[in-house]
C-alpha cells in the first residue's frame, strides 16, 4: 500500500530502525518516472528531563538537594541509565563543575548565580539539556528573641507565688520568619507555643525559664533566660455588711463589701448569688421580689491572683401589710369666742391607735382610738389658747419617745354681748384683733407625722 498519492506527507507511525523510502511521479500523460530511493533511519525517542530542587535560592552553607526525573513524550516517569549534572556561574559562563548520578547534594556553593544542566541518558538515547537557575543567597542568619513577663513585676524581678504568669516570645528573622518555639523550665521542654503560662507554688526561690526560635531556614537561636524571684503570698480577708436586718419583698437590699490584703491590694471582686455571678464589683444592691432564703459569697482577688471569699445568709419575708401609722389632727375654726366650740378632727389618722389624750385650758381628756375620732372642745377665757394631742399605738412602738403629740395654737375672743355696759360699741366684726392675727399661722393646720 502506498503511503500517500501526494506531492508531500506527514508521518509518525514508522517503528524504530532502517527503512527505504520509494518515489514514482507520474506526469498529466500517465508516464511513470524512474523510482526514486531514501534511506530513512528511526532512531529511538529522546527521553525528557526533569530538575527538582529543594530551593532555587538556597542560602550559602545549606545543603541543596537536586534529583533528576526521566519521562516520556506522554510525561510518564521512565527509567534512564545515566545522569549527567553540570554547574556553571551564570555572570561568566565558567564551569563550576560536572557532576554524575540520579541525586545530588550540594553544600559549597557561595552566593552567587548558577546554571544547572542535566542531561539523562535512556536505552541509549540522550535527552536534550534541562536547565534551571540557581541563586545563592548570603548564610542565614540566626532569628533574635527576647522575653516578656505578664502581669508587670512586685518590683525587679518579684512576683507572687500562686501567681499565673504569662512567658512571651518576642522573636523576628532579618532574612526569614521565625516558625517554631522551644521553652523550656529545669531542663525539660514544657511548650512550643510563642507563650507558656505557668505558677511557681514555692516561694523564697529563684526559677530560669528558657527558650530558643528556629527559623524558617531551619536555624534555631541560642538560649534566652528569663529568671524570677516568687515571694510568698496570702489571699485577701474579706467582710461583708448588710443594710437591712430583716428584708422583706420590695425592699432595696445593699451589701457593701470589704477586703484586706496583707501584701499588696484587691485587684477585683465577684459576688455570687445562691451560686450564680452577680456582679463584678465591690458592692451589690439587690431588688428584692420574692420571699426566701438566700446566701451571698464575695470573691475578693489580690494582685497575685490569690483569691480570699466571704459567705453571708439572709432570708427574704414578705412585704408588712400592717397600717402605716400616721397623726393626723385637724383643728377648726381658727378663732371662736369663749364657750364656743372647737373641733379635732382625728379622722385621718392611721395605724393602731390605743388611745388619744387631748389637753386644752389645762383640761386633760382621754379618747378612744377606735371610736372617738372628731372631738368638741371650749375655752371659758379669752386670750391664746393651746391644744396639744398625744397619740398612744397598740403595738407599743412608737415614732418619738413614748408617744406621737401635736400641738397647735388658738384664739379665744371675748363674746359680742360681754361687755361695761357704757353703750360705745364699736363695731370690728371685719377687723381681727392682734391674738387672732398671731394665731393664724398655726390655726387649721394637719399635722401628719409617719412612724419610721
């Protein structure tokens, strides 16, 4: 079968070896030309290199690590019997120098550029050359580092036993970044965090806390100390005091509190509330709405993290529904002519009322609480007059002494048809005389006084 009619064609499918090419043209008249031969050799197919390195900017003094990779046309990895490495500097095109095998490590290389070539060899059958550059950078250079302490010092470098103190790196690279953390405490690592949290419980004692960065070129820092001296510490004494001794619902209920600290001070509190957190501060006013037994606990923290509390029980009744109790008096009218009356009002008095003592003129009466509420009284000389009321309580407890009192003042006139008889009557209905003037400041006043 031909391989093709045409003046010129494409193949790929010819298998390795030797093979004879025949050409015959044929002009427009149908005559054949004498036949034509080639020889045509297949040779078989270069294999491909591949360069992998660990770095293509390596630091000087670090190993570069290169391995050589055999594939095919379809990129399928093969395997080849010969490597052939070659380094040159880039600038000058100098041969560094030449070098065999499928893995190369190379740790002499100074800053600089290079060109790496690799040829592989398969069945025979050299690859073209694979290049790759190469930039080698100054040596690494080692992370620097230092050491915090949180919370700030006693002083120096004293700090509380008991106390959580937080260690924290401060680390950086001037030609990378630092990636791992080495701390460690009595020669034993303790953590690979950038901070460690750690309490020292034995006091009088110094303790070195260590650590060392590496960075990302795998370099690690030499040893930083950090050294602490703990001193002893005790919790706070704390006190709690109550406003109400016996609470009942709808009263307002303050707890103060209270702490000493015989090495430093109270840095926060906390109250708890039958268990719960409450507040987070020194004092706590509390809404009371419910009937109960209730215990209230003040956490008090010093500034070593020591923690001294306090508990305090109390019980809730409910609200007194028993009458307030009031003085209400109420007198009427401001001036009235001897003989005539004046009223007390009592009405409006509240609470458990024993009994009233009324004393007018000098005269002295005793009145029901219950019943006797509004009382008559008279004066049979004119002039200022006094009317003072005591109240007694059933309950025996009164607001002022032994007794709530009022007192208020009257005036009392002469009547129209007393008189010397002369017949000069002058007539003042419409003008009050210097007494009923005087008295109109404390006449038909109420006086409502409450018992606390």
């Amino acid at each position: 079968e031909p391989l093709s009619d045409q003046e010129s064609f494409t193949r790929s499918s010819f298998f390795v070896g030797n093979h004879t090419v025949y050409l015959v043209v044929t002009d427009d008249q149908g005559t054949d030309s004498r036949e034509f031969v080639a020889t045509l050799t297949i040779l078989p197919p270069r294999p491909l290199a591949e360069i992998v390195a660990s770095s293509t900017a390596p630091k000087a003094g670090q190993t570069l690590y290169l391995e050589a990779v055999c594939r095919d046309h379809q990129w399928e990895i093969i395997e080849c019997q010969a490597w052939e490495w070659q380094v040159f500097y880039h600038n000058n095109g100098t041969l560094r120098y030449t070098l065999s095998g499928e893995q190369q490590a190379l740790n002499d290389l100074e800053p600089d550029d290079y060109q790496l070539r690799l040829k592989v060899t398969h069945n025979g059958t050299d690859s073209v050359l694979e290049t790759l550059m190469i930039y080698v950078q100054p040596p690494n250079q080692e992370p620097s580092h230092s050491i915090t302490i949180s919370p700030p010092s006693l002083g120096g470098s004293r700090y509380y036993q008991h106390q959580n103190l937080t260690f924290t790196a401060e680390a950086s690279d001037s030609d990378g970044f630092v990636t791992d953390y080495a701390w460690w405490f009595e020669d034993a690592l303790v953590s690979t965090s950038p901070s460690w949290i750690h309490s020292f419980a034995t006091p009088d004692a110094w303790y070195h806390v260590k650590l060392n960065v590496q960075d990302n070129d795998g370099a690690w820092s030499g040893n930083k100390t950090k050294s602490v001296y703990i001193e002893a510490n005790t919790p706070p004494t704390v006190s709690i005091s109550i406003n109400l001794e016996q609470p009942r619902v709808g009263d307002t209920l303050q707890l103060s509190g209270s702490a000493s600290d015989s090495e430093g001070y109270v840095e926060f509190w906390e109250w708890y509330l039958d268990g719960v957190l409450a507040a987070q501060t020194q004092d706590l006013t509390l809404v009371l709405n419910a009937t109960g037994n209730h215990t209230v606990t003040l956490h008090a923290y010093d500034d070593g993290g020591l923690m001294g509390q306090k508990s305090s029980s109390f019980s809730v009744l409910a609200p007194d529904t028993s009458e307030e109790k009031w003085l209400s008096v109420k007198v009427s009218p401001y001036a009235a002519d001897v003989g005539a009356p004046f009223t007390i009002d009592l009405r409006n008095t509240t609470g458990p009322v024993l009994e009233f003592e009324i004393n007018y003129g000098g005269e002295i009466i005793i009145v029901n609480g219950i019943s006797d509420r509004l009382v008559e009284v008279s004066f049979d000389q004119a002039g200022i007059q006094f009317i003072d009321v005591e109240v007694s309580w059933s309950d025996g407890t009164p607001f002022d002494g032994s007794r709530d009192s009022f007192s208020t003042e009257v005036t009392v006139t002469e009547s129209a048809g007393s008189g010397d008889g002369d017949g000069d009557d002058d007539d003042v209905s419409g003008l009050p005389g210097p007494g009923l003037l005087a008295a109109l400041a404390g006449l038909g006043l109420a006086a409502r006084r409450r018992q606390r």
